[in-house]
C-alpha cells in the first residue's frame, strides 16, 4: 500500500477565554483506507506518548449519522466530497503531500470549548422551544387511523435526514441557521400530525433562533452545498412561508 | 436463587393484572420525587420524557453534547411490531415465541411475552410524534423482513430507523425541557451510584467541560446506558459507549447477568487495517435482496464476477432452506466464520464474504434497490471505494450487541433497590441472541410503557427527598471519585489509552469472540490482569482533569472494560454450553450448531461483586417455560 504524508495546520485554542492560532503538525505513513478522523487518532496517540496535549475534536459514531463530527477541512465543513460527514471522509481523497487545514465550526451562536470542538446547544434549545408534537406517552391511536401520503411521508423524511451537526451554520457568511430550522418545521409541516401545532411551533422556533445569536439567510445557498445529508434548501423558503403563516392569522 | 417477581396468572394477562394491582403515586405528590436518568438514548429519553409527563421531577443525563447523539441513532434496519398489518399470520404470540427462540431459550418469558405486546403501542406512539416511517402509495405504513422471522413485521425509515426514533424520543423529552419537568445535563458523565443504606440514592458526575464533580441526589436512579461492545475494541458501537455506569453500578451492590452474551453481527464491513478505530455496519435489512456466498473451491483468487454460477456456494441458503439469508445472527456469523476459517473467505487475508444483489438489481432494478438501500450502499461506497451496484459488497461478522446487562426483575428494578435499568443495559429480554429490530423495539417499550408503570411500586415504598446534597454520605461519595480520578492523572506514563484499549479487543476478540474454548477462556483470563496492571503503571493523561479533557475521559472507560472484561470471560467460562452467541468450541452438535446443556444451564447466571481480585458470586435465576416447549433451535 502507498503510505502517504501530510502537513496539517490546525486551530488550537485551550477554552473559550484563550487566544486561537494555526499548530503545524507533520504526520507520516497514513494509510489512504483511513478516515480523516483515524489520522487524528494516529496524531493524537503520538502526542500523548510525547506528553503533548492531544488535538480536542469531537466524534461518536463514525459512521455519519449522529452528527458529532464537526471539522472545516480546507476551508470547507465536512471538506469537500459531497455528501458525506467529516468521519466518513478518507485520506485517499487527500493528495500525498497535501497541507490540509482543520478548523472548528466558527458562529457567534457556537460558542469554542476547546480546538475544533464547540457548544451547539443553541440547536437544543431551538428545539426546545418548540420542535415537537404534543403528544403523551399512551395516547395514540392506532398507527393506521391515519393515512399520510406517500409523497408526505417522504418529503417529512427528507427534511428529518438532518443530524444536526451544525455544517450548515459553519458554511454560512451569516452564521444562518435556517437550513437546520427549516429541516425540522418542513418534516412537522409535511405531516397532518404535525397541523395543530404548526403556527405555534414555527413562531417559537423562530424566535429562539434569533434570539441565539444565528444570522438571517440572504439565499447563498452554501449551507446546501455542504450539508452531508444533502438537505434541500427548499426547506428554507418553507420555513420563510410557514413562519408567514404564523404571523399572519 | 435470586426472585424475578413474575406475576402470578396466565401469559397473556400478567401485565394487565400487575397494572390492576398497582397503585399509583398521586398526581399532587410526584413532583416530590426526583428521579435521575443516566442516558438519552431510546430507553433513557423515552423515560425521561414519560415521566415527566406524569409530572415527576427528572434530570436527564448524557455524556454527549446533545440527547439526540446517543447510539440508538445508529440503528439502521427498523423496529420489530406485531401489527400484523401484512396478514401474513403475525401476533403477539408469533413475536413471543420468535424472541423466545431466537435468544436461544434463554431469556424471560414473561418480559417477553410483555415486550411483545407492547410492541404495538410503540408504533402508534411514534407515528403521532411525526416519526416519518416509510410508507406504502395507499398511505399505509409499510413493511420488511428480518432474520430469525418468517412474516414482515419490521417497520422502518429507510436505513435511518434508529435516528428517526431517537428524534422522536429526543422531541418528546424536549417538550418536557421545556415544560420544565425534565432538567438536562448534557456533557455530564456518571462517576459513580450513590447508594445510601442499601438504596439508590443518586450519582456522582463529572461536567466534561469544566471537570468539576458533584452530586445529584434523587430518589430513584435508573440507567439506560447501554451496552458493552466495545470491550471488545473494534465493534460497530460509538466511540464513547462504554461500560462505566453499569459496571460501577455492579460495584456498589447491582448483579450482573450474563455477560458473555454478545452478539456478533454478520454483515459488517472488513476491517481495512491496524488504525481502525471503529466496524461499520451494514444492515441487516440487506439481507432481503443480498445472496451471500464464498467460492467453492478453497483459496480461489478470481474476482467475484469471474466465478461461475456452479462455482459458487450459497451457504446459508444451503444450510438453512427454510429462512435461507434470513437465518438470525448468531447463526449466520458463525456460518461466515466456518467458510472463512475453511480457506474460502474472499478480501485481504480471505476474512469475508459476499454479500451480492446482482440477481435482485436483474428481478427487480437498480432504482427500486436504491430506494431500498441507498444510503447504505453509499456508506459502503464512501468506506471502500467499491461500487456495490457493479459488484458484491464483502462482509464480515463484527461485535454489534450485548445482550448481557445488568440483572433485573419484573420491574426492571436491579438488585440495588431504587436502581432501575432500561434497553440495552438491562439483559432482560433478548436471551443469548437478539433477533434484528428488537433492540429498538425493547428500548422503547421500557422508556416508555414499563418503567412509568413499574416505578410507582417502589416510590410509593419510600420517602421522598430524605438525602440533601450535603448528607456526609454524599460528600463522601464526591470524594471517592476525586481520588480515583487523581490515581488516573497521577501516572503520567508513557502510553494512550487507546492503546491498552486494542491491547484488550485483540484477547476479547481472539480468545472470547466467535468461538470460546475452556483454554482460550483461561488464557484471556491470566492476560487481562497483566494489561490492566500496565494500564495503572504506563498510561498517560496529558492536561488537567479540571478542564475539556478527552484522554481522561477514555482512560477512565479503559479502566473499567479492563476489570469489566474479566468478568465477561469468567461468565463464558463457567457457562458449560453453548447458546445464542455463546459459542463454545467444546459444545457442538454434529452439524457445527450450538449445542445447549438445559439440564444444567437454563438460568440466568447473575453475578455479585467481591471486589477486584476476588472471584464474584454466581447466582442463578432458574428461567421457567411454561408456555414454549424448550426445543433444539432449527432454522433448516
């Protein structure tokens, strides 16, 4: 196998209160089989047996879905293959030689706790506000009183494919979360389940988000481009049509 | 013998009857109760959520940074109900008697026979939360099929199913967020259980971004934390599901059941080297339209497409007429195993085999097998470079579960009261294997249906709120951990973690996976000591426990797979048979199945604590079939 090299440049920054600045890092003999994030592990390994603090990134499931992983590669978040998320990114796409830059998620609203790793609890509360139906444990009827479309069905799946991992946030010039808000109104919106609520939940939401710190969306449409589920910005103008509906009785 | 607590009566109205005869706390008092949640995945969330519906006062814990990154989101196939919705002769009773038999007759019949009639709640409960389940053109909710099962019971959202679920668990919890019944802690991992005069009184944790430790005082703790995968080191587990809550709980007086039962998923994807740090899976779901099969003759080096037809050997289906790439797990890794060990596997080091949609693509076409698949054959794609569409995928059976946990009755309470255990970390329902899509399915059923029935029966037993943060109890508690957390960052060695970590998974692996032996169980039991003593000796913490600091917090999850591990294999030591995923080389029928002993093992085996280095005590809690005839398990 043709082991490669590298030359990372990587934002370091010890808490929230410390200053940021780019370490260069040299590694050798990556395998192209690994993901970046095994190359991290292979760095890091080495800095704990120098005694050297170890890069702090974020990560579970590695296999992208649980949206942990939160790495701007290059200039770009989740780097630059479509479609995938920072863990499910080899270095065989990584030329031998390449200098490859790794940054946090960088929002007013994200606030740094250490190198590439950030608060999005922001996301939460969003949530919190109002992304939910009103439903208690026990009091449903039966799964099929209610026939829901399939084209419904589908298209609630494809706004709730989003893992929350905040790409879209990190790619916008305006730190806009309106790619991940529009994900979670557009599922509840598509659903007769979700009708109730709908004007009540959209307000909510909305106003937490602005209230985070997030910027408004001037349609740039980067935050599609990098979304590693590929969420269709068309959930943006449905945000922007349900929360006109919300506002206007 | 320990006592389970089964409710007197027929199968079908234990649960009905153990309602009737409960009593519940009355509305206007449980806000007195303060109840902890370790965990947010499908058992933790849904607790946490139901039972701040009812009006109790929870705090909801998780080591991640947010509820909805638990594990559970990882599921990828679907949740098992019997709806019968295809009129393909499912019930209540079908589900029974298959979660009975596929767990190897070695799981409880009354949970169940429980879990599987609340199966159908569950699907009515997350339907009305928005869960987008995937659906047919009439509007109905559509169906597939799993292993170990002959009707299409398995609901699904694409190959997201887990993630779809937990959004619907995590939205739920959410509304309690905000209705301020449920309090949220994430990026707080537990420490340690605090039990006071023999009762669960609450946990020590420790906040990941500031390294403070504190107590959380309650009264009633309950686990839902998962399982223990990743003692072995690869397994398609996260990164950070460990064994530390339960384990710790174990230590302060809380049984543990069966740990040798792990289970082993078939279709993984090859390891590709030495870096690995996790396997990924591939849904067994797959196995619908997938043919699996290895070459005929031994070392054949052709690639797949050069290999004729009558060349080929399509082993499951051989072995296994009747459910063909249906069979359950446990049987078809081992199946994998023994073509592999037989010098027919394919890939680097002939450690796979096939796993081919050529013949469904042909029957059906590509884009009805994109629809179903999709995403997964991206991942495959994205992880190996290879096309699946144009030629097989390689698998590879991979630790995926463990169906051990820590003991519990009836009411999912362990043998500290006061402490209860949910989904995973419990090993109530699943036997010595799980069938696909009843993971979900039972983690579900816990958080949601069992413990906001069950729980009432101990409260009602206590009063609430008797231990404050400043009891000396508790002090003493917080101390505790400081110190065993000052010994971690005292050692200053010159090792990562990770590396006794794969040091361990190499011995699990090799010497306590697929197949177990009296000697190889023996061996792995004189190596562990020897890892864990060089842990102590040469592990290195850079940093300060007092901030973020990562290597700290999986040097203190090494430590207790170090000490977990041994227990898993003395288990699978002292259980002289084979069963499930238990697999012991020495108990075998002629045909290479797992050959039982239910003269002698038919119990849960529930193992005390004695402190490290001694042996802990086995207990047994003999398992009664009253209502399945304990049968030799054929899939033929």
């Amino acid at each position: 196998m043709n082991l490669r090299n590298y030359t990372l440049k990587i934002w370091r920054q010890k808490d929230k209160f410390s200053p940021s600045y780019l370490d260069t890092i040299q590694v050798k003999d990556i395998s192209p089989d690994m993901s970046l994030l095994e190359m991290l592990d292979v760095v890091n390994n080495h800095l704990i047996t120098i005694n050297k603090e170890p890069i702090a990134f974020e990560s579970d499931c590695r296999e992208g879905i649980c949206g942990a992983c939160s790495i701007v590669i290059n200039g770009i978040p989740h780097g630059k293959e479509r479609g995938t998320t920072a863990c499910q990114l080899h270095m065989r796409h990584f030329e031998d030689g390449e200098t490859i830059t790794l940054e946090p998620w960088r929002a007013e609203a994200f606030i740094p706790i250490k190198d590439l790793v950030v608060d999005r609890t922001a996301f939460d509360r969003i949530q919190q506000a109002g992304g939910y139906i009103s439903v208690n444990t026990g009091s449903a009827p039966d799964a099929h009183s209610m026939l829901i479309h399939k084209n419904a069905a589908d298209e609630a799946f494809d706004a709730a494919a989003c893992i929350g991992c905040g790409a879209c946030v990190a790619a916008c010039k305006n730190a806009s979360a309106m790619l991940f808000v529009g994900a979670k109104i557009s599922q509840l919106a598509h659903l007769p389940q979700g009708d109730p609520e709908r004007k009540r939940r959209t307000n909510a939401m909305v106003m937490q988000m602005e209230k985070e710190g997030f910027g408004s969306c001037s349609n740039t449409l980067e935050c599609e481009a990098v979304c590693p589920k590929e969420i269709s910005t068309k959930v943006i103008a449905e945000l922007n049509w349900e929360f006109i509906r919300s506002i206007n009785n | 013998m320990i006592n389970p607590k089964i409710p007197n009566g027929p199968i079908e109205n234990k649960w009905a009857n153990y309602i009737n005869n409960s009593k519940p706390i009355n509305h206007a008092n449980r806000s007195k109760y303060h109840i902890i949640i370790v965990g947010t995945g499908l058992a933790g969330a849904s607790a946490a959520a139901s039972l701040g519906e009812l009006g109790f006062r929870v705090s909801s814990f998780c080591f991640q940074d947010s509820p909805r990154r638990a594990h559970s989101i990882a599921a990828q196939g679907g949740i098992n109900a019997a709806k019968n919705y295809k009129n393909d002769g499912d019930s209540v009773w079908r589900l029974f008697y298959d979660t009975i038999k596929g767990g190897d007759f070695r799981a409880r019949e009354a949970n169940v026979y429980r879990l599987a009639q609340l199966s159908v709640k569950i699907i009515d409960h997350c339907v009305a939360q928005g869960v987008p389940f995937a659906r047919e053109y009439g509007g109905l909710l559509d169906n597939r099929s799993f292993g170990g099962s002959l009707v299409s019971r398995t609901f699904y959202a694409k190959g997201q199913t887990g993630q779809q679920l937990l959004l619907g668990a995590y939205s739920a919890l959410n509304r309690q967020i905000s209705a301020g019944t449920v309090k949220s802690f994430p990026r707080t991992e537990m420490q340690d259980l605090i039990v006071v005069d023999g009762h669960a009184k609450g946990i020590v944790a420790r906040n990941l971004i500031t390294g403070e430790l504190r107590a959380y005082t309650a009264d009633a703790v309950v686990l839902a934390t998962g399982g223990y995968s990743p003692a072995f080191y690869l397994s398609t587990n996260a990164i950070g599901c460990n064994v530390s809550a339960t384990y710790r709980a174990y230590k302060k007086g809380a049984f543990f059941a069966n740990p040798c039962y792990t289970q082993i998923h078939p279709t993984c994807i090859p390891q590709s080297g030495e870096h690995q740090s996790k396997l990924t899976l591939m849904s067994e779901s797959l196995r619908n339209d997938g043919r699996v099969w290895v070459p005929l003759m031994h070392n054949d080096h052709r690639s797949a497409e050069q290999i004729p037809e009558q060349e080929r050997d399509y082993y499951l289906e051989r072995k296994y007429p009747s459910y063909g790439n249906l069979a359950p797990r446990d049987i078809s890794s081992r199946a994998a195993k023994q073509v592999c060990d037989d010098g027919r596997g394919v890939g680097p080091g002939g450690k796979g085999v096939y796993l081919d949609f050529s013949n469904a693509i042909r029957r059906v076409g590509k884009s009805v097998i994109s629809a179903r698949y999709g995403n997964l054959f991206d991942m495959y794609i994205k992880i190996t470079g290879e096309n699946p569409y144009d030629k097989p995928m390689r698998i590879y059976p991979a630790v995926h579960y463990t169906m051990g946990g820590l003991w519990v009755d009836y009411d999912l309470m362990s043998t500290v009261p006061g402490l209860f255990v949910l989904g995973e970390a419990n090993f109530s329902d699943h036997g010595a294997n799980r069938l696909g899509a009843s993971a979900l399915m039972q983690g579900l059923a816990d958080g949601y249906f069992v413990l906001p029935n069950t729980i009432a029966g101990y409260l009602n037993q206590i009063k609430p709120g008797l231990i404050k943060d400043n009891d000396l109890r508790i002090t003493e508690s917080v101390d505790t951990s400081r110190e065993y957390i000052r010994r971690l960052m005292m050692i200053k060695g010159t090792k990562s973690p990770d590396y006794f970590h794969r040091e361990l998974g190499k011995i699990m692996w090799n010497d306590c996976g697929m197949a177990r032996t009296e000697s190889s169980l023996r061996r792995a039991l004189s190596e562990i000591p020897k890892i864990r003593e060089a842990f102590w000796k040469d592990v290195n913490i850079p940093g300060s426990d007092m901030e973020f600091n990562q290597t700290l917090e999986k040097a203190n999850r090494v430590a207790d797979f170090l000490e977990f591990s041994e227990l898993l294999c003395l288990d699978a030591l002292k259980r002289n048979e084979s069963c499930g995923g238990h697999f012991r080389e020495e108990y075998q029928t002629i045909d290479g199945e797992a050959q039982r002993n239910d003269e002698e093992f038919c119990h849960v085996a529930a193992w005390e604590y004695k402190g490290l280095g001694n042996e802990p005590v086995r207990h047994q809690e003999q398992l009664k079939f009253e209502n399945i005839h304990l049968a030799q398990r054929s899939y033929k």
